[in-house]
C-alpha cells in the first residue's frame, strides 16, 4: 500500500495485488470509495455530504503519478 497525498483530514492510497479497472482508495473520517483513476468515476462507496472534493482536484491533476504507482503495485494486471 502505498498512500500517495494525505491533506487535512483525507488521504489517497493505492494497493497492490489489487483486481479490475485501476483505482485509488479516498478516506476521510468514517468513509472510504474506491474511485477510477482514468475517469473519477466512484466504483465503490457512497460520496457522503463531507466528501472531501480537493481530493478530486489531487487526483485529476496527478492521474499520471497514480497510474504510474497502480502499474508498479500490480504489474501483472
């Protein structure tokens, strides 16, 4: 696991042996949603009212930092 941007209460982590479409894992207090790398699109979880969207604006600009960190924790896939 590999937590690639932690700010104020949330952070971004990539797993590796992980399966599907590559993703990043957003948590912040009591939540967690696996979102596309590619695409921002929520794959599992629910976006609550306190969703931290600055975690969207990290991750929009710094898709090729966390594609590139996918690819080295699962090589294979």
């Amino acid at each position: 696991m590999t937590t690639l941007h932690r700010q104020a209460n949330w952070k971004i982590q990539i797993f590796g042996r992980e399966h599907g479409i590559p993703h990043f894992h957003l948590l912040w207090p009591g939540h967690k949603v696996v979102m596309a790398i590619e695409t921002g699109e929520v794959l599992a979880g629910v976006v609550s009212a306190d969703f931290p969207a600055a975690a969207l604006t990290w991750a929009a600009g710094h898709r090729a930092e966390l594609m590139a960190e996918w690819k080295r924790l699962n090589p294979t896939l």
